[in-house]
C-alpha cells in the first residue's frame, strides 16, 4: 500500500469522457488499497477562454483579479471529477487551494508555492477518502486572496503536493508515455528510458523536451520526489512509464541518456567590441533589465588583438529586442558591426555519466564532422554538451548523435 | 452620501460589453460619494452551461461538488467587474462568498444565509474602494464547504447584504424599469408604480409577475430593506423605477396596487368525498408527502348532505402526479369521481388598502359577471382576492379589472 500523487493535465480532463476515464483510473488505484490525491488541471481551452476574457475587459489588468477568474477553470474540474468518483463509488471530496490551504507568496499570476497544510488530507486519505485537488492555485499568505501559480503550474502543484505528503510516488499522466532518448518524430529508433536523473531531467525540460515543467523538476529534486512519467490512455495504463529520480536509484548509468534540440534559438554577433574590463556587464546589463534570458555566450580575440568578438543566444521571440536594445547602446559599447541569424538550432547530449566519463564531446564533434555539420558555438555543463548549429541540419545532427551514443533500439 | 448595494443579473452582465456597461453604471454613483457594493449573477448561460456538465457527469450528484462547480459562474463575473472599474480609474476588489464570509447553513444547492460578516468590506468602502461581491454563493457554516443559495438566489444575496450594511438602499437592476400595475403585454394602459409595499411585492412575486424572487422580498420586508427595482440600460439610468418599501413610506394608499395572473394552476375536483372529521387530512397530507403545493382550496356540501365535493389548484406540472397519489388512494378516501382540467388561469388583485375598504371582492366579481366571465374558486387573504377561471378569458378578465380600479393610465 502506497500513498500516490496523481497529475492529469488539461487535455486529460478535456470533457466528460475523459473525466470519467480519469476517474475510472484513479478508482484502479484506490482499489488496489493506495491512498490517493490527484491534482488536475482546467478542461482543455478553458484556461485560455478565461485568460481572453481578461484581456477583452481590460488589456492591462490587475493581477490579483486576473488568478480570481482564471482558477474557477480547475475549480470546475475537481467538482467534476469528484462527482465521477463517487459515481463509481470511490469516496472522494474536492479540495480548492484556499481549502487544503496551499500556502503561496503573493506575486499573483506567477506565485511561488510556501506551504501546505495536509493534516486534514492525510486523515481522510487514510480513511479511504481520494483528495481531488485543483492544480495551479493557492492562496496569498499576507493577503488572504486566491493565488495561481502561472501557465503550467499544475505539475509544480502535483510534486509540491507529494512533497507535503511524503508521498511514495508523484504520477504525472500526459499525452506521452515517458520520457525518451529524442524525439521520436525525428529518430524512430528512439528508445523510451526506464528512469532518469532530476539532474537529467532537468537539463531535458529546459532543452525544449516539454515533457514537465522545469520548476516541477527543480522541486522533485529538491524534495527527493520520485516523479513518474506516464500516458493517461487506458491501453498504456499497464505499461510502466518513465521515473524521475535520484541517481542512488539509478543502477546502470548511461553516459549518455539523451539527445535534444532546441529551434528557438537566434544568434547575436557583436564585432570588434573593445576588450577592456566590465565591457561584459555592459552589454549584457541592458539584455537582463529587459528581461532577455541569454544562454549560450562565446568570446573570441579578434585578430587585431585589442578588440574581441562576441557572440551569444536569446529566444527567437526575445532577438528583435534584444538588437535594438544593444543597437541604442552602440557608442557606448563601441563595436563595429551587428548580425543576428535565427536559422539557428541548439543540439544537446545530456547524461550524469559524463562526469566518469572523458570524450563525451569528442565523440560529439566527430559525429557532426563526418556530416559536415559546422559548430558555431559549444557550450558545456557537467553533465550536457549543446552546439549550435545552422537550423537544416538539426534532424541530421540530432539522428547522427543518437547513433553515435550508441542509443538507438535493437 | 448614501450606502448602496446595487446588483446586477446574468443578462446585464452577459457578454465583455454589457459588463463595461454596468461599470459605468457604479462609476456614477461612486462619482456622486456614494458607498458602493455591487452583487453580481453568474454571466447569462453559464450558470446553465455548468449544471449541464454537472447532469452529463452524473445524473445524481452530490450537492456539495455541485456548489464547488455552479458557484465558479459569479467568481469570473466579479474578477471581470472589477477590472473593468479599475480600467474607469475606480477602486474596487472583488469578494467571492467564503471571503466575505457569507455564512449559509450547509444545504448545499438550496443554502440561507445565517450572517454576513461586513466589518472589512465597510472599512473599505468608507475608504472608497467599491466592492464587488458574487451573488448566489456562501460558506458552510459547519462545513467550511462552497454553499450556493439556489437558482435566482442573487436576488437574496443582495438584500442581504444591504440589511448586513445597514444600506440606504438596495438597487436591483434588471430588465424591466419598474413594477406594473398588471403585465402592460396584455394591458397598455398599465402604469409604472412609484411605490409599492414589502406585502404587496410578496403576493406580486409569488403570483407569477417575475420582477423579484420571492426570497429576497421576504428578507428585504424582514429587515426593512428599501429595495428599487431598476432598468439596467444607460437610457432608463435616469428613470426613477419602483421602491419596494414599508406602508409608512407610501403615504397615498391605492385600495388596488395592481392585477397579476398566473396560468400556471390546474384544478382537481373530488365528488361525493366523505364528509367526517380528517378526511381533508387523509387527501392533503399524501400530497404534502409528495411535495405538492397545494394553492386555492373550496369544498361544497353536497345535494345529500352525508359528502362533500372538494376542489383544490396545484401547479400544472404537478396535475398528473397528484391525480395518480390521490387515484391509489381512492378505497380510503371514498370519493365517488376525480376529475381535472388544467385550461384555467388565476387572476388576483392585490392592494394593502383592501383592510380599509369595504366591497373590494364586491367589485371584482362584478366586474368579471358583466363580461360573462364564470368563476370556479374564489381565495382571499388580507390584501388580495383571487378567482380561478377559464384560461381563455385571462386577458379579458385583467383588462376589465384593471379598468374596474381605476389602475389605466390617463
């Protein structure tokens, strides 16, 4: 007998029937003799219908208004699915943020989850009762008024959720039956992974594998939740999906245990930027207090030997910004020239085995020389390599890496 | 400077535009130094919308998870009302029942409101912040559960609240400009009234003319709340509409205040029913048993002295149910004939100056003779006189009376 965390997201609970197919999985759970919270998010589309209807009534709107009418769409869902619960006997109650409470701060629209409080759960979860708790909302702790988490918040909910609970295992159930290799729609051969590492996972989720949201993985690994990946069709139900987990659970560690790519990627190239001290934080303070995320930076000495040349990546959508704000600023950065490319694409290889392991990278390097793919910027962690690389390359890369590691199925 | 409570159905508040309409609305009165709270209904359609989702789930469902999912339709309403006053520079929160709090008892569905805590919300709306509060919901007094108050419990919401207040006045903003003399559909002539009583508005309501729910007059008469029925369209804004209000505000008494009528009745006659102590027992009290209201009631002795023929009215949907409790019953009521007729219509006229007026009924009757009109059942209370008859001589019969009090407009 476990004590279970289930996730099912919007397209899960999408209408009727899929609520009661919902319901007839938690019910299996149940039975088996687990106790059992689920979490869920707003039926599919309802969410965006109630973010527009904000944006129709006032384009600039106050936030704390803003989490009042988007959180009734999970609201409505565990009121449904409570009701098909208790249609197939199970004996379950739904549970608002404000209820539980799940504690947060008060930056609304976007809250941080405190605390939550799971006596009253656990008590009625021991006696049998199934605790169905809306996704992506809490409280404010200094204000007393509904809170949500941000746009795909419902998964950081499940793991904070199982984390209060100390709970065996978080089920996030999703549209993919774990986490793979790829991705399979680019290399077939791509295999689906037993388990993972939080580490690993992580750099996957933030790498463009949208399988779960990277703050749900920094908080599984914070709180030593063991996630697990799975498909809420009923025909994948038997099939063990993907575990996210320490690398003490993990026996036999690859080197590497994944490939991913990431397109939305754009390249900045600033030209003859004198090379002088602070010149870094002159360029790169104006692209933060913008709030452009920069990612991959590489610098080189020009040939001249008193100016450097500097390139780095943003977000395809952040790259219009991010030049003219580095534009409006060129007499003071004193560079020569400008380029952008966005016909760029990052390719990563991901593994906590690298660190016993030399020649991860060269093996990489190879791999794309024999294809004649051109390196324009690498850049490492201990346990990923990214290139990047020119856009049309991106499926030949990605297939030839995952041949190289020695990924591919039987 | 007065303290308001104005309240807005789901047909004001229906679509983006119409809620920017009704912000305007409060705007002004909050121009004018007024304390504003504003009780808003669920967007027209989506309280059906939600019930519809809660039947599809399960046809029986528990009440409770019935609450948590029909009481999101006001929580979206009063976070869009409220943007959209801020967006007019007024400042205004919006407050969900269970944040007031609204305490209900805990029969969920069908809740009455115990108490209102209004410390907070007056500390506020002294300060000037407008305050915008989800009609029809509350908290579980034992519970801490959502309560709903039942369809149209906005109403009561309402006056509710603006007896917790203690409010000058309670604004009830609809799509009529006032109460009528009778329905001005069937009468032209019909004219708005400046005043009408809590007890006349109580017969008003409950006789079919559909401007109140009968719930929230029998509050608003409870705790003296005035309450102006209004139009909510910006051409009637300056339109003054009808005060419900107690007798000493009315200083010119109508012996009629107005003609109402109801063709929602069917008629059941009982021949040659026993006649000996408890037989109306024996036929009324399986009908209570079965939920049945029973309405007007005649019994006649009959031509041999030793029974009775008993009439009574019920609403028409519940004819059929009551013929067949009262046909299994037949061998202990020992009636020699049932029969019915559902093509009749219950006209009434109601005025609190009937006490001090004599040949009020005389009137009536004479009215409804001089156009050949039978009546079948005649009931009276205080302040109105009721007759049943044939459906097809209604609007015959409310244009005459209506005439026959003086009530047609110059």
């Amino acid at each position: 007998m476990a004590r279970l965390v289930m996730k099912f997201g919007g397209t899960s609970v999408g209408d009727i029937e899929r609520i009661r197919t919902v319901a007839r999985r938690v019910a299996e759970e149940a039975a088996e003799g687990h106790q059992v919270a689920v979490v869920v998010s707003a039926m599919a589309g309802e969410t965006n219908r109630l973010v527009d209807l904000c944006r129709q009534i006032a384009p600039m709107h106050d936030a704390r208004e803003y989490d009042v009418v988007v959180s009734t769409g999970e609201q409505v869902t565990i009121g449904l699915l409570s009701m098909a619960l208790q249609a197939l006997g199970v004996e379950a109650r739904s549970w608002t943020g404000w209820q539980i409470p799940v504690r947060t701060d008060v930056a609304h629209g976007r809250a941080r989850i405190q605390d939550i409080d799971t006596a009253e759960l656990i008590h009625r979860m021991e006696q049998g009762q199934v605790a169905v708790v809306a996704g992506f909302q809490g409280i404010g702790e200094t204000d007393n008024r509904i809170t949500t988490l941000g746009r795909g918040g419902s998964d950081t909910s499940a793991v904070a959720l199982a984390a209060a609970l100390d709970a065996d295992r978080c089920d996030i159930y999703t549209d993919v039956d774990g986490v793979y290799t790829t991705d399979p729609r680019i290399v077939p051969k791509a295999r689906k992974l037993a388990r993972i590492t939080y580490e690993e996972m992580l750099e996957m989720a933030s790498l463009g594998a949208k399988v779960l949201q990277t703050r749900s993985v920094e908080m599984a690994m914070k709180h030593a939740v063991r996630v697990s990946v799975r498909h809420s069709w009923p025909q994948y139900w038997a099939v063990p999906g993907t575990l996210v987990c320490s690398e003490d659970e993990i026996v036999e560690k690859e080197v590497v245990s994944g490939i991913t790519y990431s397109r939305d990627e754009a390249k900045v190239t600033l030209s003859r930027v004198s090379d002088k001290p602070g010149v870094a934080a002159s360029i790169f303070g104006p692209l933060a207090e913008g709030n452009i995320n920069v990612d991959m930076i590489v610098q080189n000495v020009s040939e001249d030997g008193h100016s450097t040349d500097l390139t780095f990546t943003v977000a395809t959508g952040d790259l219009d910004k991010a030049v003219s704000l580095l534009e409006a600023r060129r007499d003071d950065l004193g560079y020569s020239d400008i380029s952008s490319d966005s016909n760029v694409c990052k390719v990563s290889v991901i593994g906590v085995g690298m660190r016993s392991h030399a020649g991860v990278a060269q093996t990489m390097f190879k791999a794309l020389a024999n294809r004649n793919i051109n390196i324009q910027v690498i850049s490492t962690s201990e346990i990923k390599v990214s290139v990047l690389i020119a856009e049309e390359y991106t499926e030949l890369a990605v297939r030839a890496l995952h041949t190289a590691y020695g990924l591919d199925a039987a």
